[in-house]
C-alpha cells in the first residue's frame, strides 16, 4: 500500500527485506472493525518488539481471508 512496510506486517526496520509492491486504496469499515485492528496492531507491537500500523494489520488479515478462500498459498 505504498507505506514501506513488507508482506509479514511491520516496518523494515526490523530487518526484514521484501521486495512486495504495494498499492494505496481507500476502503470503508466498521468502527469497531478498526478499532479491533488497531487494538490488535498494539498488542502485536508489545509481542514483538516491532512498530505495526493499521495497513499492516489489514493486510495480514486480507492475506489470511485470501488464503482461506484458496486464492493465494
């Protein structure tokens, strides 16, 4: 999504080196969809030690509907 963060979720800075291309869009939730995610963004960043954004978060969990569907591996 254009933010400089990888495919696992978080920032390079934890030494990670992706290659993934990324596109920005624009998408509509629930309130408390996103305040699921970003709670769950925080809870991630205090298990691991890593800075996990509210994109991270969403696209961990599309690649995880997208690999339940049997679209991506």
């Amino acid at each position: 999504m254009g933010d400089g963060h990888g495919e696992c979720g978080h920032e390079h800075a934890a030494g990670h080196d992706h290659e993934e291309a990324f596109k920005k869009i624009t998408i509509t939730l629930e309130e408390e969809q996103v305040e699921k995610m970003k709670e769950l963004a925080a809870e991630y960043k205090i298990k691991l030690g890593q800075n996990w954004t509210l994109s991270a978060m969403m696209r961990v969990a599309v690649g995880d509907f997208l690999n339940k569907m049997g679209k991506i591996t």
